[in-house]
C-alpha cells in the first residue's frame, strides 16, 4: 500500500468520494494515491478505510465530508419514451435521463442541442408549459415548438398573460402573475445565478410550485462555482446558501466585513454531487465527434501604450498592498483603474483592427464588447451588425442573410450576439478584444461551433501587447480549468491549440 504519512507537520485530512467517471480518467498510479490538494492537507476515496487508523496514530483529526456528499443517488429507470425520431441518440438518452428525474438541468456544452430536448420533455409530460428566457429569444423559442411540437398552443408574453402555453423573458418573470404549469423551463439558466435578483426570486417561488423543472445553460457556472446554488436550488434541496458555498466555494471573512465566495474547494466531489442527482452535460467532443474541429490561436499585436502606463504601475501597486491589507478605497480604485484599462485597451486596438477586417476572409465572425470598436469592424468591412440596439425581427433576418450567403461578414457584441443563434457558415471567428467572464467567449465561439458545422472553424484571439489583454486571457483560462473540475470532473480541456 502506498504510504505518503509519515511524522510531519500534518494535522488533518479530507476522506473525499470520489465518484467511478473520475476514477476513469485518472492512472493507476493516481488511483493508488491520495490526492494532494494543499500544503498540509490530503483527500482520499471514501473506501480507503483502512488509512483511517495510521491517521489517528498520527495524532490526525479525521474530517468527514456532510451526508448529502456521502449518501448514494441511484437513478431511477429511464422510461421508454416515444420521442421524436428526429432526435440524436445523445439526445434521446438525454431526455430519457432528464424524465427519470423529472427535474433537471441539461447543461450540455453549446451546440449539443438542448433546446430539443427541452421541447421533447414539455410534449412528453404534456400540460401548460411555461418557457423563460433572453428577451431576444423569444421568437427563437416560437419557432423551435413549431418545429418539434407543433400541436403545442404557445403565446409570447407581452402586456398580458396569455392562458396557453407561454414564452416570458426573464426581465418580466417579477412584473407579471404568470399562473400554474406543469412544465417550466428555463433556457440560459445562469441568468438567474444571482440569489439576491428579482428575477431569480420570482423564478424561485414560481419553480416550488412546478412539478417539472429543466434548466438550460451551456455555462452553468460561467465565472465560479457559487453561480450553481441559486440555480440548483430551484431542481432540489442542496441545503443552506451558507453550508454550500463553505463546503464548495472557500467561504471566507473578508478582512473589510463581507463574505468571500469567490473560490473553488472539493472540486471532484461537487462535480460528483451535480452528475448523480440534476446535471446532465456531455461535451461535443465526446457526442458530436464527426464535428468538424474548433482551432484556437492568438494574435500579438502592437498598439499605444503611453497612456496606460501609469495605471497600469498604480493597478499592480494596489494588487500588492492588498496582499497585505485590504480596505474599500484600495477595492474600489482598482476596480476603477480595470473599467479603465478595459475601454482604453479597446480604443488603442483601433486602428489595428480595421488593418485586421480589410483582410479577413469571406465567412466571418467579428466578436467586441465596446462600442467603439464595433464601430470600427462596421467602417472597414462590408457586414451585417449585432448588439444590443438591434431590433429583434432584424436579429432573425440577419442570420438568415448571413446563413443564405447574402453577407459574408457579421459584426456581433458579445454579450447581445453570444447566444441564441447559429451561424454555422462560418468558418473563422475573430475576437477583437477579450472579456472578464470566460463563459461569455465559450457562448460566443460556439454560435459556429456547434450541430450542423460542415467545415473547420478557426477562432482568433486579438491581444494587444502591454495592454489588459494579457492579463484576461490568462485569467479566462485558470477560471476555465477550475470550472471544467467543478462541472465535468476533468482537466483535458485544451483551451489553447499548440
């Protein structure tokens, strides 16, 4: 047997399950081993009882994990449904295993297909069916039911609430008294991972009343792991908001008086908790093999610095007196001197990228977030643009126009394009500046990416050199590994093609 105690300044360990899918994954010599997670701190299976007694005649305190992370969640039979021959055989098990449960959230990777597995749910429970949603999805929504349940009588909320079926944007979900239903389904479900929001409240009080309820997210967590209770909460009971983001999130006193619930603690068990009791989530790589395959790749470029310069030396001063005492005036001014550094990356990447559109190839998809650059991309190339004026019957005919092959360019913010749409005749996506939330640059890529991609597509990322660029994407993706544990149990995601 492998024995990593010996007499050191060792006080405690975790005994962690560790569920079979992971063991999977991992060597023989990683199952063998205890998982080192910190200094002075060890995990172990939960079966490994026999490292129990040289724990304690070490003098070490045995931390068990709570019963909801010990206890077994054995899933219920799938029914053998009749569902929709048009359906992809992950997507037929999908549904089979969301019916056993009869409260889910389908968090397959965008461009998996949830949204007919969502209809094929509300056709086989059958009743009224309440839908919420993005504002600007909402005639998506209406064509998706005519095309997999057309017999379904559904309406869009608008000044009043019709008694068929609905379809309701989140911002109206605490405006308007919207009934009983038999089937509420939430699509983009991380729109309500806010606890404290309105919209997450009414959902809340809506989802205890509805006997089937299926959360739709590609991006459960899009930023850290607390963004799952709320969510999650609404499907079953996970306990207390304090209780889970102790166990799952680092919860700490902050020195200024608030909690912090930033971090990410028993990642393999939450992943484990997720997967045997509401999360059902597969990765393109593993269901849509014949997908032609995403390469990512960077570009460096040169831009004006001089007037970041300063505030960059101020933002890494402050960074390192809060290393060392934290107070609301440093917090704030560097929050200050982010938003920024932010728009003035934006503004100095001008000029560059109106040389980078004058020389893009036909078929593709041009990602910002600042007006000012998506003023830019509109100026120097022939394209069609969405953002968040855009109104929502042109949103449908622009991505019509874009998939007939009347445009050969599309001009998209990513916040009011990066979900929603399907642009798979794209064969190359530029991004022209990066963002703060990984999960908004995954829902972006895969408006290509995604069922029905015939070609290769090619995503580039544009970084400005000395600039906030370099510090976003290397957050993007320490934040994008701690959330593939925390989710999926694994860490073979490459995020940046070699």
């Amino acid at each position: 047997m492998y024995r990593p105690l010996k007499r050191r300044r060792v006080s405690t360990f975790d005994v962690e399950r560790i569920s079979d899918t992971h063991y999977g994954a991992m060597s023989k010599h990683d199952f063998e081993s205890p998982f080192r997670t910190k200094k002075r701190h060890y995990e172990f299976p939960i079966e490994e009882t026999e490292i129990f007694e040289e724990a304690k005649d070490l003098g070490m305190e045995i931390l068990m994990p709570p019963h909801r992370a010990r206890i077994s969640y054995p899933l219920a039979e799938p029914p053998l449904l009749d569902l929709d021959k048009r359906l992809y055989s992950h997507q037929l098990s999908g549904v089979r295993r969301a019916a056993s449960w009869g409260k889910a959230m389908i968090g397959d990777e965008m461009g998996v297909g949830k949204s007919a597995q969502a209809v094929a749910l509300a056709k086989y429970y059958g009743g009224r069916v309440c839908i919420v949603c993005p504002s600007y999805l909402k005639n998506n929504w209406k064509r998706e039911c005519a095309f997999w349940y057309p017999e379904l009588d559904i309406g869009i909320v608008k000044k009043d609430v019709p008694d068929t079926s609905i379809i309701v944007s989140y911002d109206l979900t605490h405006r308007r008294a919207l009934g009983k239903f038999n089937v509420l389904i939430l699509d983009e479900s991380h729109y309500a991972k806010s606890k404290g929001a309105k919209r997450t409240k009414a959902l809340r009080r809506l989802s205890a009343h509805v006997p089937h309820v299926f959360l739709l997210t590609g991006t459960p967590a899009p930023n850290k792991p607390v963004e799952l209770f709320s969510q999650i909460s609404m499907l079953r009971d996970y306990g207390t908001y304090t209780n889970f983001t102790k166990r799952y999130c680092g919860a700490k006193m902050s020195p200024l008086g608030f909690v912090d619930v930033s971090g990410a603690t028993h990642k393999r068990e939450l992943a484990w908790l997720l997967r045997s009791t509401v999360l059902i989530r597969r990765l393109k790589r593993d269901v849509l093999q014949d997908l032609p395959p995403k390469i990512r790749t960077t570009l460096e470029v040169d831009v004006p610095t001089a007037g970041m310069k300063k505030k960059f030396a101020r933002w890494k001063e402050i960074n390192r007196l809060l290393m060392q005492k934290e107070t609301f005036a440093m917090i704030s001014e560097r929050k200050r001197l982010v938003s920024e550094l932010f728009l003035m990356t934006a503004e100095a990447k001008v000029d560059v990228i109106k040389k980078i559109c004058a020389d893009l190839p036909p078929r593709t998809l041009i990602f910002h977030h600042h007006k000012v650059l998506g003023d830019a991309i509109e100026e120097s190339v022939p394209c069609l643009r969405i953002d968040g004026r855009t109104p929502q019957d042109k949103r449908a005919e622009y991505v019509e126009d874009f998939q007939e092959g009347r445009v050969d360019y599309m001009c998209l913010s990513m916040l009011a394009a990066g979900t929603g749409i399907t642009l798979t005749r794209a064969t190359n996506i530029v991004f022209a500046e990066m963002y703060f939330v990984p999960g908004v640059l995954l829902q972006a890529e895969d408006r290509a990416h995604r069922i029905g991609l015939e070609e290769p597509v090619t995503v580039t990322y544009v970084l400005a050199n000395g600039s906030l660029d370099e510090h976003m994407f290397k957050s993007a993706t320490r934040k994008l590994n701690t959330l593939d544990e925390c989710l999926d149990g694994r860490n073979d995601r490459v995020f940046m093609n070699p």
